[in-house]
C-alpha cells in the first residue's frame, strides 16, 4: 500500500479509504408513536393566547377561538377552523379510546390473577 492515501489524479490507492476514521456515531432519533402527536396536538389546542373580544382583551385557548369562530360564522378561515376542531376531537376520541383499552387490558390481568388462586 502507498504512504499517500490519494494518487495524483485524485483517486484513492488501492486498499485506502477516503474516510480513514470511518462514519461518525449517530444517536437514533426517537420515534413518535400516534399518541405522543394526539398528545401534542390536545396541548397545543389547549395553548392559551390573548383576544380581543367586544372591546376586551380576554385569555381563550387556541380551540375555543376556533370554536366560537364556526358557532358565530365570524371566521373568513372556517376551514381551517373546522379542520382545527376536528383534529382535536379525533385525537381526543383515540387517546380516551386507547386509555380504555389500556384499562380493559389491566382489569383483565386482574381476573386472570384472580383466578389462578
């Protein structure tokens, strides 16, 4: 094998690696599972922010806005309104829907023990 890694065309020499130190270690990223982004997307619905509203600054969360924005016919955006809603609504429904299968699951390790004494 030559001294120099690379010939003076800029090919490498037989037997040499242009990246002698090799791949640089990589951490895995972390998965988000459906319920952690059902998670995210009930805390930012429920994220709370300054209106005005009949003259008066008030505190709503972003999916109360929405909501009085479809039930007034206010809102030029009632799409995006409605799509708002609906997003949290389904991931509400999924995370009460997983939370009771998580509790069906549990009760019925409970009768199992019970029954084995």
């Amino acid at each position: 094998m030559s001294e120099e890694p690379r010939r003076k065309n800029g090919q490498f020499a037989p037997g040499r690696s242009g990246n002698a130190e090799g791949a640089r270690v990589r951490r895995p990223r972390a998965r988000l599972t459906g319920a952690d982004i059902d998670h995210m997307i009930l805390d930012v619905a429920a994220t709370k922010t300054k209106v005005r509203r009949e003259g008066k600054e008030t505190e709503m969360t972003l999916l109360e806005i929405n909501l009085r924005s479809l039930a007034t016919g206010g809102s030029s955006r009632r799409l995006s309104a409605r799509d708002t809603v609906d997003l949290a609504r389904t991931a509400a429904e999924r995370l009460d829907l997983l939370d009771w299968r998580e509790a069906r699951a549990a009760e019925e390790e409970r009768r199992k023990a019970a029954r084995k004494w």
